[in-house]
C-alpha cells in the first residue's frame, strides 16, 4: 500500500486524541496496526504537521542518498518585490548539502527544535534570480 497520506496523518491525531487504539485506527485508515505504530512513533505526541514534515525530510534523504555529489537547487521567491517583469522575485540557490546528526551546531538546533534528527547543511555555490 502507498505511503500514508497528510489527510490520513490528520485523521490519525484526531483518532490519538479520541483515544483509539492502533487496530481501531487501522481498520478506520485500511491499514495495519504496524503501519499505525510505525506513523505513531515519528514524533510523540503526535502531530499530523511534524509527521508530514518528518516524512517528507525523509524523502529528501532518500533523494540525497541517489545522488553522490549531494547538489541541490532551493528555490525560494516573494510577490513583495519587484522583479525583472514586476512584481514579484524569485531566486534559485545552487549548492550542495550534507546531513548531520551530531556535533555542536546539530546540538544547537536540537536544542531549538527537540523533534529533529538531522540537520541539512547547505553549502551555497551561488544565487540565480530567476524573475
């Protein structure tokens, strides 16, 4: 079965909240009470948001593993400037990255944020504007 949907992730806190079980969750989603546990165990007490997030950064992983050079584009734009057509900017940062789970700058932002495993690092090669 395919991966567990935000839709689902919601259903799931309101079912916690509710106070169903694992199997009564999964017989109300389609699927097993190991898959609910698994979902459950990203980010006690769960929340529908840190689970997406927990899921697609994993994704991310995922992707970085495919690639052996780790390069990356973020892109990232505002309508509150103006740009080369009017209004609104937007930018491609080009770079490369690199996951890490210790050290003080991981601590640092454990610190800040206690849910997280990793930290992506990105190392800036250079920014394009793009409009």
């Amino acid at each position: 079965m395919s991966s567990i949907t935000y839709s689902e992730r919601i259903k799931i806190e309101t079912f916690c909240e509710l106070g169903l079980s694992n199997i009564q969750m999964g017989v109300r989603l389609n699927r097993s009470p190991s898959t609910i546990s698994y979902e459950l165990s990203r980010c006690p007490p769960y929340q529908a948001e840190l689970a997406q997030t927990d899921a697609e950064y994993k994704w991310i992983e995922q992707d970085f593993e495919k690639d052996p050079k780790h390069e990356l584009i973020i892109t990232i734009g505002s309508y509150n400037y103006s740009g080369t057509a009017g209004m609104g900017r937007g930018y491609h940062i080009h770079g490369s990255g690199q996951f890490i789970n210790e050290g003080a700058y991981f601590d640092q932002m454990k610190a800040q944020f206690d849910w997280i495993r990793t930290v992506l690092v990105v190392k800036i090669h250079d920014v394009e504007q793009k409009i």
